[in-house]
C-alpha cells in the first residue's frame, strides 16, 4: 500500500533508471563525485539523489499527518513559530552569584526570554566550595552555590513570578529546586505560578556526562522522587530534562543519542507507573534536550523521528491518552564538541548553521553557544552575537513562518524514517537487555560511544572528516586566537569570595535547626520516603549543598563507574 | 624502533579534577594503546594526589593529563609541585584539554612539557609521547 498510485511509482521507477543510464554517466564523467561514499556525521550512507520512490511506503496521513496532532511528526503545536518564537534561553553562570545575577540581567535586557543557569562543578557534584576538592574549580565552568544564600543572591531583582529557569542539575536536583521554591516563596511568588526545568536525568550522567554520584537505582529513585513531588507542587515546571546532548557531545551518533534518550525516558515512565502513577498525571511534565549537531539534514531529521518516536512509545507502550502526555516537548543546544579552537570567530557560522536545523526541527527552546567556548565560559561579547544570532533566524529569515518546511521533501523524509529505523534497533537491544538501568550497569551504552568517539576521530585523522581550521583550510591563527576577548576571571579571589559567604551563612544560621532537619532527611531516605519535602526543609533551615548531599550518600551509597576505553 | 621498545613505554592518562568529560583522555588513551604502548587509564574525578601516587606505584614513563573545567592552572601546579617532592619530576607531563593561549606559556614553566589544544591530531600526541617515553627510558640506562 502506498499513497502513490502504482502506474505514476512504474513511470517514476523507469524515468529513474533512464537517467542513471543517460544522464548521470555524463555528468559522472566530466564531474567525478568528490567521494566514493557519502554519508552524515553519523555514518549514514546517503543518496546523490531522492525520490517519492524513497519514500513511497510513508503513509502521510499516520506517519507524517499536521501539526499539533499525532504523531506529531511536524510539531507539537498547529501553529509553532507563527504564535510565539522558541524561548531563547542561553546557558550561562560563573563566579560567584553576583557575577551571576549580572550576566542573567544583561541578557535579559539583550532580548533573552528565558533564564538558564550553568553550576560549577563542586556544585554539580554536590561539595561545598570549601572541600579541598573543590579547590581551583569554584565559579570556573559555571557559578557556585553553597546554600540558599548564593541562589538569593542570583535571583536578586529577577520576579520567579515572570521568567522561567532552567538549572542544569543532576544528584543535586532536589536541593537546587528547593532553594529555587524558597526563593520564589520569599519574593511572594506561589507555588503553582513558578516555572522551569530541572535536568534531573540520572542515567545519562552514567552514559556521557559522569556527573554522577548514587549508583543507578537510587539515583533515579531520587530523581523521580522530585518528578512526583513537583508534579503536585509545581505544575509548571519540567522536573526533568531527559537529555541526549551530553550523549551526542561524548561521541555518539545521532541515531545513538536518540535512541539511549528515548530508552532513558522509558525507564523513568516506568519507574514512576510501578510506583502506582497513571502515566497520563505525569507524563506531560517530561521534557527533553537535544544537540543540534553541524551535519544540517540529519539533525532535523532526528528531531522529527523523535517526536514520532515518543508519541509512539507514550501512546503503544504506555497506554497513555491525554494528547499532552504524547508531546515531546524538547530544548537544543547547539554542538559544544563542534565548536574548534582554531580560527574561533568561524564558530558563530557553525552555530547559526545548528540553531537553524533545531528551529526547522521544531525545538521549543534553544540556546546557542559562544564563538570562545572552546576556550572558557563566554564573555559578554561572545553571548551576545549567540543571542543575535537566535534573533536574527527568528526574525529576518522567514523560517519560523511556516510549520515544518521541510516536510515531503523526498530526503527529509527518508533520512527521518531511517533514523527511526535504525534507533528502534537499539531501544529494542536495550530493552532485551532488560532496559537502560540494566544496560547502564553493563556498560552497554558507554561502550558505544567509546566506540563511535574513536571512529569519528580517527575519520577526522584520516581525512574523511573535514573540519575546517583542523584538517583543511588551517592556518598559523595563534593571533586571532590571542585576539578573542575571553571571560577575566580570577578564579582564586572568586572561591576566597565565596568561602567566605558559605561561613558567613554557617556561623548565623540556626545550626540545631540544620541539624534537625538533616537528621529528618535522613530518617526519611532509610525509610524510602519522597526526600523532596526533608530537603526543602534543610535547604530553608541554610544546610549547605554538601551537607545535605553528604547525608543521601551516607543513605544510599556512592557509583563507581566501570572502565571502558 | 621496534614494537617491543614502543610496547615497554608505560602511559598514565588521568582525568584531574572535577569534570567528567572523558572523551578526549578516553580516545588518547585508546590511540596509545592501539600504538603498542601500555596505557593505564586513571577514570574521572582525581586528585593531584592520586594521580601522582598511580604514577609512582605504576613506575609509568609519561603521565598525559586531561583538564576541560578550566581549573588547570590550580591543578597542574599542584602536580607538578608533588612531582617534585617524590622526586619524580624526570617522568614527562603533557596536558590536553580546552586551554586558553595565555595559559600555555605559565603551564610550560611549571615543568608541563606540552600542551595539546583541541584539535591535535592523535598522530602527533602518540609520537611526542613516544618520544618523550624512550628518552625517560635512555636517561634510566634501559
């Protein structure tokens, strides 16, 4: 069966082979194709041409359809772009919260729409910023938060009643989203008005971004623990942000980074059905993160398989029925790992290239990187010719006027049903692996990547892989490079600033009341309790991240990551 | 050379600090490997500390470290200085990782022997630290 009728596919068929009989072998001649094979980033061998034929078995009304409808192929909205533009959120956080709050209130007022906020790594891994391993990291990759003081002091002068604020937290979820309630709670901001994202996806910290702490059961037994608790208290906030980017940014292959995000997500559907949650009171909660990689086509192909994909799994697998449980509802980033040392002003190009295949992909946020990100988080100049360049798609070109263009285009189509193809593959494999936590603890996923890194570098080696400034077109660039404003920051007067602040808030806080607060936390994860409400009381009562972190780990132990290279 | 020689050559890759990006010292470690020398490869999240004593247990002939949080120039002092006070400093340093320009020179002082930006080819890191590797082993008298 297929929407083309049969005597205009035979006509078709037979005007192809023509051409590859006449036309082509001239045209082969005079111009040797540049290759013997082409294919995407992510190795697909692609076609020098396609046709309805590709595409022949592609019902359009189920498998493609309208907008807003499923599977939601071209959109979760009927209208997308043309109602309101993605949100432009751009990563950003350093130093200490002052330097923080700075940075958030000059993008606001550039034209950013939505907030997003970069930690450090102490604060990632939940250590306070005086642990001696923190020593030489606080406020360097993002900004440091020791106790609900520092978020006070972030969110200085920005209404939680008005924005929205993606935090990029994993272990830590609970704490930072408690301190971000006690904030909205002081500025007089109810519960139910507060919006936002919580990364709080455990199980590709194991695959990709090892920021991991608990091993893999309790860790997503903690981080679904703040899905139901916000679920209830929080109706707008996304608890969780199931991302592939740090997938893709490891190594993987699109294909790779759809696949084990999907599989990520069914796992924690799961999870939460067996705790006796309906799917249809949670499941429109569930956010996703994608990469927007530089290979243009196959990006948006992805993003498209990936909407199909969930509504698929929602709908099938899990029985859901509210339409908005079937939305995957996603943010992009563009590809950090494309971004090249060399010759930095080029990166811009490549970012405008990804953000424009995350908007024809259909993204409802986006952030853009830096031209100096493969270097330190970005200056002002720098983030602000990538917030340009979200506002110069958005409203010079005329791609957000129109709902998916790209739509029946014979390639788009094909290429989104063969990742789709080739990523149920893998979410199959897993799953006769007995799901992601299991694969997770075999090493499973890791090993992919380890696998797909290598290849991909040794194809950049080799020359198969063409990166401009790196393998072709380099050049002695050491004074353009030298000429690339970076970020001053002193990091040993930033963590001396903070050190300070933390025992500040240490020596006048109530310290029986901390400590009566993390012994209730504790008492509640001996008895698997939701630790949710117990945390907001520690972080309320000023216990500092690492106290608190310290006392779950006491609980429920600590990862040690097999190693796979 | 022989492969023999190239395969007495011991490597220690080690992710210091806090970041757990182990793309890069993950498919260094592996091109090491690939080229006959014998690598040990620390995992994420070391200290100066640790990464030292695993040289010394291991008797490596080159440490490669990588560092992409930016907290390098704390960190690699601190290495380097321990280095030292284990009487160690003959065993070559060479760091990989997002290192700004203005950075590289202070880093070489310390007694870094070469820093890898990225975008390095594996082929040039592999015949540095070949390189490096044989005249640690010469200047023991191997």
């Amino acid at each position: 069966m297929t929407d083309y009728r049969e005597d205009f596919l035979k006509k078709l068929r037979d005007k192809v082979e023509r051409w590859e009989r006449e036309t082509l072998p001239k045209s082969l001649s005079r111009y040797p194709e540049r290759m013997e094979r082409f294919t995407t980033l992510s190795g697909i061998e692609v076609k020098r041409i396609y046709t309805p034929l590709d595409i022949k078995d592609t019902h359009y009304l189920e498998r493609i359809g309208l907008p807003g409808e499923y599977p939601y192929t071209r959109g979760i909205h009927a209208t997308m772009y043309r109602g309101r533009i993605w949100t432009m959120r751009m990563f950003s956080g350093f130093g200490t919260a002052e330097d923080t709050n700075k940075r958030l209130k000059f993008l606001v007022e550039h034209g950013e729409t939505g907030l997003s906020l970069a930690f450090d790594y102490p604060t990632l891994l939940g250590i306070d910023s005086d642990d001696p391993m923190a020593h030489g990291e606080v406020g360097v990759t993002g900004v440091a938060v020791d106790t609900l003081k520092d978020m006070e002091i972030i969110f200085d002068g920005i209404d939680l009643g008005t924005v929205t604020t993606n935090m990029t937290i994993n272990p830590p979820a609970p704490i930072l989203y408690s301190m971000y309630l006690a904030v909205a709670e002081k500025q007089g901001v109810p519960r139910e008005k507060i919006g936002g994202t919580t990364q709080n996806d455990p199980l590709k910290e194991f695959i990709a971004q090892k920021s991991y702490i608990f091993p893999p059961e309790p860790a997503v037994k903690i981080a679904m623990d703040l899905v139901e608790y916000s679920v209830k208290n929080t109706p707008k906030w996304n608890p969780i942000s199931i991302s592939g980017y740090h997938i893709r940014e490891a190594g993987s292959t699109a294909v790779q980074e759809l696949a084990f995000t999907l599989a990520d997500g069914i796992a924690y559907v799961r999870h939460l059905v067996e705790r006796g949650h309906d799917v249809d009171s949670f499941a429109h909660r569930l956010s996703f993160f994608f990469d927007s990689h530089i290979n243009f086509f196959e990006e948006i192909a992805k993003f498209r398989a990936a909407r199909r994909m969930w509504a698929k799994i929602m709908k099938e697998w899990f029985g859901a029925k509210k339409e908005r449980s079937l939305w995957l509802r996603f943010h992009t980033q563009t590809a950090g790992v494309s971004l090249t040392a060399q010759q930095p002003y080029n990166n811009i190009v490549r970012t405008a290239i990804e953000a424009l295949a995350a908007v024809l992909g259909g993204t409802q946020s986006l952030h853009t990187n830096a031209l100096d990100e493969p270097y330190r988080v970005p200056s002002e100049f720098a983030a602000k010719i990538a917030l340009r360049t979200q506002q110069i798609i958005a409203y010079e070109t005329g791609v957000a006027d129109v709902v998916d263009p790209l739509a029946g285009s014979y390639y788009v189509e094909w290429l989104t049903n063969k990742i789709e193809e080739e990523a149920w593959r893998y979410i199959e494999r897993i799953e006769r692996m007995g799901g992601m936590i299991e694969a997770v603890r075999k090493g499973y996923p890791q090993k992919e990547l380890t696998e797909a890194s290598y290849r991909f570098q040794r194809e950049v080696e080799e020359g198969i892989r063409k990166i401009v400034g790196v393998n072709i077109f380099t050049e002695e660039d050491e004074e353009e490079i030298r000429n690339v404003p970076l970020l001053d920051i002193d990091p040993n007067e930033v963590e001396e600033r903070q050190i300070r602040r933390l025992r500040e808030v240490k020596r006048s806080r109530d310290n029986t009341r901390v400590e009566t607060t993390l012994n209730n936390l504790r008492d509640a994860a001996r008895k698997g309790e939701n630790i949710v409400p117990y945390i907001l009381e520690a972080v309320k009562a000023y216990a500092t991240e690492g106290e608190i972190m310290n006392v779950l780990k006491e609980v429920y132990g600590v990862w040690t990551e097999p190693i796979i290279y | 050379m022989t492969i023999t020689e190239t395969e007495r050559i011991k490597v220690l890759v080690a992710k210091l600090g806090l970041d757990g990006h182990d793309r890069g010292a993950k498919v260094v470690a592996r091109a090491l490997r690939d080229s006959g020398f014998e690598v040990i490869y620390t995992g994420i999240r070391q200290t100066p500390e640790q990464v030292i004593e695993a040289a010394i247990q291991e008797d490596v002939d080159v440490i490669g470290v990588s560092i992409l949080s930016g907290a390098h120039m704390t960190l690699m002092k601190r290495l380097m200085e321990l280095l030292r006070e284990y009487g160690a400093e003959d065993i070559p340093v060479f760091l990989g990782g997002t290192i700004p320009i203005p950075d590289i020179e202070p880093i070489k002082r310390m007694g870094v022997r070469e820093v890898f930006l990225p975008g390095t080819s594996l082929k040039e890191i592999v015949e540095m630290v070949r390189q490096a590797g044989l005249e640690r082993r010469k200047r023991r008298g191997w």
